[in-house]
C-alpha cells in the first residue's frame, strides 16, 4: 500500500482498483478518474485497458481505464480495492488476489447489495483492514459498452469492526469525497445497511417479478400493500438486530424516495431476472429470513418472495 503521506499528498504514484466491470464499477470509476485518481479494472478478461461510453443527462463521455486479468499474480500497488462484483461473487473474485492483498494489507472497500458479503471477506482476510460503502446512485446498462448514469444519491462509508485506524479511514473518506458524489461518514453502518436492505427487499424483489422499472411501482397500490407487509415483518428482524426501536414509517418513506430518484432504472435483481442470472437474493431477502429464522419471528412475505426469487439449481 502507498504510504499515508504520499495518499495525504494526492500522490498518484499508485492506483485505485476496482474488482469487477459491472454497472456499478464502471460508475465509481468514472467518478475517480474525474476526480485525478489513477484506476485500474481486474477483470475476467485479459486486456491491458478497458472503456466504455457514459451517458449522464444528455452529455456522453469515453471513459477509459487501464485494465488486467483478475488472477494476474503480479499484481500492482494500489491505495484500496473498490469490489464491485456480485455478492454471490466476492469471495470465489477474491481468492486469486488474496495472496497480493494481504501481503500489502491492502484496504478493502466492499459495495454489494445486502448484508453476509462481510463476514465471508472477513474469512478470508482475518486482518486486512475491510470498509462498506453503501449507496444509492442508479446506472444502468442502455447498451453493451452504454452506460447510462441515471441519479446520484447519498453514499455511505463505514466499517463493522475496529480493522480500520481513523487516519486511513479519513484518508480513503477524503479520496472518494474528491469524486464529488454525497458520500458521508458514518460511524454506525450497520444500521444505514438494514434500512438499505429493506430497500432492496421491497423494491428488487417486486421489480424483479414483475420485471418492470422502479418508478412502475410508484402509482400500483398493490405494490404498496406488499412493500407495507414486507417492511413490518423487516423492521421486526431490524430491531432484534440493531438492538434499538426502528420506525416502518420511515422505512416506508425511504423506499418511496428511493424509487422515485431511481424511476428510470430496472433494479440490479430485475436485470438479472430478465438475462436469466443468477441473483442476490440470499444475501437481500435470504438474509433476513435467515436471522428471521434464529429469532424464532414469523416472515411469511419475505419467505414466500425469497422462494420465488431463487435461481433455479438446475438452469443453463
């Protein structure tokens, strides 16, 4: 890793990396790149550089980053590793680099859907120092290499465990603050996960069935009814997990605001739906029947969805 003060500097001497070339990889590093700071994709492909269009308003940039294999074992210095993946991915996207990563306790900064993607890291890196960006901004794919940029909404950097000092944690802050989207930091992510994942379970998982786009399910009272059923049996889960009283209200609110500000997008699960991928439905909805389950709470609408959600074992 570079050292603290060259980082303090704004020494471009080494990289940001980001693991994974999907909407939201591409977006942050768009971001970075604007923002002076050097980026670098690992990838499954094995190209030196990569690029693609962005679209955001109506103005379109070429956005170009260098690239490598993501088993390459040589691999370069970097500030932090942006893992953009898959949550289903992480770990197996991970396992070719951890040798590198741990060698120069390189910070991890984790931005699934969900919560489980943690620990399974964790396991991996018992010391690396292992940070959670949460956010809402919208991308979607318009094309093969058209990437459209659709909201900017409010991020959110923490971590679940004392790995990271505060002066690195500052530094990384600062760096993605450069990027110019909402980005805060927060010393209790936890709970902005949970408020997310219920997000995710209301609006992913009736997005996805009924393979609309987020602002579809705006005006449908029937969407609303499930949304209501699903954030009463969440926020039961929520409180026996935060250990502290959580309103549905303002549950309620947020998925409202949050499908607005994303209107245009197909939600990450519905497009995955509609390519016939697999999803991350056990780490959105799974998840909470999981802790459901070992709270001995009774979630029939989040069971049913998750059971509905699941990719099939045997498909092609």
């Amino acid at each position: 890793m570079a050292s603290t003060s060259q980082i303090e500097n704004g020494s471009n001497l080494t990289k940001w990396g980001i693991l994974g070339a999907g909407a939201m990889g591409w977006l942050w590093t768009y971001y970075l790149q604007r923002a002076k700071i050097d980026t670098l994709l690992l990838q499954r492909q094995n190209t030196s550089y990569r690029e693609c269009i962005i679209q955001k308003d109506n103005i379109f940039e070429n956005c170009r980053t260098s690239a490598m294999k993501s088993d390459n074992p040589s691999l370069p210095t970097i500030e932090a590793l942006i893992v953009s993946t898959k949550a289903y991915s992480v770990r197996s996207a991970l396992l070719p680099i951890q040798e590198g990563l741990i060698s120069k306790q390189t910070p991890i900064i984790l931005l699934q859907n969900g919560l489980g993607v943690f620990e399974e890291v964790r396991e991996l890196f018992p010391k690396q120092p292992i940070l959670i960006l949460s956010t809402s901004n919208g991308a979607y794919w318009q094309e093969s290499e058209l990437l459209k940029i659709t909201g900017s909404g409010s991020s959110y950097l923490g971590t679940l465990d004392n790995s990271v000092p505060k002066p690195l944690k500052n530094i990384l802050f600062n760096r993605l603050k450069a990027t110019g989207l909402p980005i805060l930091l927060t010393d209790n992510i936890l709970k902005k996960l949970w408020e997310k994942l219920l997000v995710n379970c209301s609006i992913n998982s009736i997005s996805a069935l009924w393979l609309c786009r987020n602002g579809d399910l705006l005006d449908n009272p029937n969407s609303k009814e499930i949304w209501k059923r699903i954030v009463l049996e969440g926020v039961e889960v929520m409180r026996q997990e935060l250990h502290q009283e959580v309103e549905p209200s303002e549950i309620l609110s947020l998925i409202d605001q949050v499908a607005y500000k994303t209107s245009a997008n197909y939600s990450s699960m519905c497009e995955d739906r509609r390519k016939n991928r697999p999803n991350e439905v056990d780490y959105i909805l799974g998840y909470v029947v999981r802790k459901a389950y070992q709270q001995h709470l009774s979630v029939p609408t989040l069971e049913t969805l998750a059971d509905l959600l699941k990719f099939p074992e045997n498909s092609s």
